[in-house]
C-alpha cells in the first residue's frame, strides 16, 4: 500500500465529518474503546493534558506543547482538522507523523479495525495515541474534536483538563443552549484531576463547578488569575504584558501569534501551565523560562498554521484566519475594523450546515466593504450562489466564484495598495489558500 493508497481508504472509505457531516458523528465511545483494547491500550502509556472548547482549543493546545518542547520534553501534539496534509494532525515536537507510520498503521490494523465500521475520526485518534505510546512522549497534548463526553479523545485520564470558552456551535450535535453545550465540554473533567477554564461566563460557570464538584476535581477560572495586555502589534506578532492577580509579572512578551483574541488564550495556556506546575512537578517540572519560550516561539516549534496567517504584507494586505462560528467570527471582524484600511476585501465561504443566520450578520455592511463569495471543496461546501443569496439579505453585497482561488485572485484584482484583503469564514476556505 501506497501512502497515497491509506489516505484513498482514509478519507473516502471511512465515514468523515468533515466532509460528510453528521453522517460520520458517533454518538458513543464504543468503537474508541475497541480500537484501544486491540492497540493494547495505548493512550494508559503516555502523560497528557486534554483541551476542549468551542474557540481557542487548538491555539492553546499548541500554546501548551510549544511551553513543554521549550522545557525539552518530547510532547506529542494531536489536533483537527488538518489543513493540507492529513499528518498535521499528529506531530511530536512539531514534526508531522510519517507517511510509512501512516501507512504501516493501516496495513497492520485495517482487517480487525473494519469489522467495527470506525469513523476517520476514530481511527485517526487511535493511530495519534499508538504513535504517542511507541514513540514514549514525555507527555502530549490532545485536542478534542467536536464537544467532550462522547469525543473520541475522551478516554484518556489526563494531568490537567482544560475548556477554552463555550459558544454557539454544532448545536445539532451538543445543544441550544450555552449550558447544554457546557455540559457536552464539561464532560472531560476526570475524577480528581484539574481542570482549568479559560473564561467565566456567568450562565456557563455553574456547569463546570458542578461537574467538578461532583467529580473532586480542582477547578480554577483562568480569567480570574491571569491578564494579558495588547502592547504593541506587527506583520511578525505582538508584545505582551502579563499580569497574574493584578499585578504585571513580565513586561513586553513577545509572541509569534497576532490577534486580540489571542491575548485570552494566552492567558489560558499560561493559567493551565501553573496548575501543570502544581499537579506535576515533582515529575513534570515547568519553568517560567520555558513558559515564555513557548509563547514566543509557538509556531516554530509546533508549526501552528491558519491563524491570522499573512499571506502577503506588501500591499494589499492578505491575511487568513480559520475562525469559523460566530464567536470566531466576531473576533476577527473586531480585529479586521482596527486596520488602517481603505477598503476591506472579504472571501468568504461556509459548509452547509453552518447557521449563517448567526455568523453573517457579524460581517460589516457598506461600500468600504466588498465581498467575494466561494464555496470551499468538499462535499459539505456551501454553494457560492447559495450564500451570496443569503447574504444580500444582510446587506452583503458582492459576486460568487465557482472556487476559493478564483474568489481570491478576483480579490487581488481589485484590491490597492492600501486595501486589507480577508480569506475565511471556514477552516476548508483557508486550507485553500495557505
């Protein structure tokens, strides 16, 4: 088998939300628990920190391993989606898993693993945590995919759990409500292990105390120990002031990262690493140097990629973000309405099962604003025509293109030197383009 060849059975042979949709969602840990037994259960052979949450659970995932590889643990990393290439998804110490390692997986496991019909998602899970374990991570990092009770990464017993935020998303699959989806995010508390929450939100926060309280887990709010305070911006990333209970404890931080909604996550990584800190350092010791390391040189060391990239600098502007839901989406467009700009150029593009009623009213609406609708390639994409019918109802007003690309050199086109222009709305839009 070719690598080509896993990636064929990969993508198209297994059922892949992604692509799909809901048809891939597994609603139970069943098959994650059968690919454990038959690995000889893997992920009982490593240390981890899990991370859920509706925004900021890959920047903070790859926050904490970059602050772990800084310390010189060898720190396994597992996100999703990936953007081009499917081993971005597993990566020790920011190099990517092999294609042979992909491959020798599937030809080895492939006859017992299709007699459960598994989702990509599982498989995908199992492979990460059978390549943690024979590659003997120190520790690693796993990012949950969708939710947290019934996520295919929940059956690992971490060090530290961490929850990001709770926002609107995948509300078929998790709840209406914010607390409902806090319960589904909730369900990663593990009995007496740590948990850290980035932010406090008053209808989300009895949630995780209760669960944590159920299950005798420390809980501790992030926001309310640590603040991170913008103090300058760049092409390259920011510098930062961060002040735990109140009080600056280091003074113009700089970080790869670039985004005032980085500055929460920041906060998040740095909160999450003091209770590491304390739940394991007599074994696991963390030290402030390379907490600061890791924040500096996150995307070097774990190659962290689609968020707020800059495709070009040299007028116009280019930039990509994957933010996708509406707390995402606010967060870029509050960040868009800060450049100075002449005009903002945004190319834009959903999957069908995204609730455009939420996200596009976020976009601004004027002549200062053009669009370019597009449809990202997959079979989940929305079509371009589609959406630019719904954004008109917003006042949106712009053309369709028959792809990414086309939208995006339509962009170039007519754009100046003194124009931003905008690629997202979608992971898949942005996998396009980077």
């Amino acid at each position: 088998m070719t690598y080509q060849e896993a990636l064929h059975h990969l993508y198209d042979q297994l059922p892949m939300f992604q692509r799909i949709g809901a048809a891939a969602f597994k609603k139970d840990l069943t098959n994650t628990l059968f690919l454990c037994a038959m690995l000889k259960e893997p992920h009982q052979r490593f240390k981890s920190i899990h991370v859920a949450g509706t925004n900021g659970k890959g920047s903070v995932s790859h926050l904490l391993a970059a602050m772990l590889q800084a310390q010189g643990y060898k720190t396994g990393l597992y996100i999703s989606p990936h953007y081009k290439d499917f081993r971005e998804r597993i990566k020790i110490n920011g190099d990517y898993i092999s294609a042979e390692q992909v491959v020798r997986f599937v030809e080895r496991y492939r006859s017992e693993y299709e007699k459960i019909k598994p989702s990509f998602f599982e498989i995908t899970v199992a492979m990460a945590f059978d390549y943690f374990a024979a590659e003997q991570v120190d520790i690693a990092v796993i990012e949950t995919g969708m939710g947290g009770r019934l996520d295919s990464t929940n059956v690992i017993t971490p060090l530290l759990s961490v929850i990001t935020n709770i926002g609107y998303d995948h509300m078929q699959f998790l709840g209406n409500t914010l607390p409902a989806i806090a319960f589904e995010k909730a369900g990663i508390i593990k009995p007496h292990v740590p948990v850290v929450i980035g932010e406090t939100d008053a209808e989300t926060a009895p949630v995780f105390q209760e669960v944590a309280s159920e299950r005798n887990a420390p809980i501790e709010f992030a926001d309310q120990h640590v603040q991170v305070m913008l103090k300058s911006k760049s092409h390259g990333g920011m510098r930062v002031d961060i002040a735990e209970h109140q009080k600056v404890v280091y003074t113009d931080v700089f970080t790869s990262l670039y985004g005032g909604y980085q500055l929460k996550n920041i906060a998040t990584a740095w909160h999450a690493a003091r209770m590491l800190q304390k739940a394991a350092s007599s074994f696991l010791p963390l030290s402030e140097r390379a907490m600061l390391e890791g924040i500096e040189k996150v995307r070097a060391l774990t190659r962290l990629q689609g968020r707020w990239d800059f495709l070009s600098v040299e007028g116009p502007v280019i930039i990509c973000d994957s933010g996708h839901n509406a707390h995402g989406i606010r967060e870029v467009v509050r960040e868009l309405m800060e450049m100075t700009c002449r005009h903002l150029h945004f190319v834009i593009g959903f999957v069908k099962d995204k609730d455009l009623q939420l996200v596009l009213p976020l976009f601004p609406s004027g002549e200062r604003y053009h669009y370019y609708f597009c449809r990202p390639d997959l079979p989940r994409g929305l079509d371009a025509e589609e959406l630019q019918k719904q954004a008109w109802t917003f006042g949106l007003n712009g053309r369709a293109y028959p792809s990414v690309r086309a939208a995006l050199e339509s962009a170039k086109q007519l754009a100046d030197k003194q124009d931003v222009i905008f690629v997202g709305g979608s992971t898949f839009v942005v996998a396009e383009v980077i």
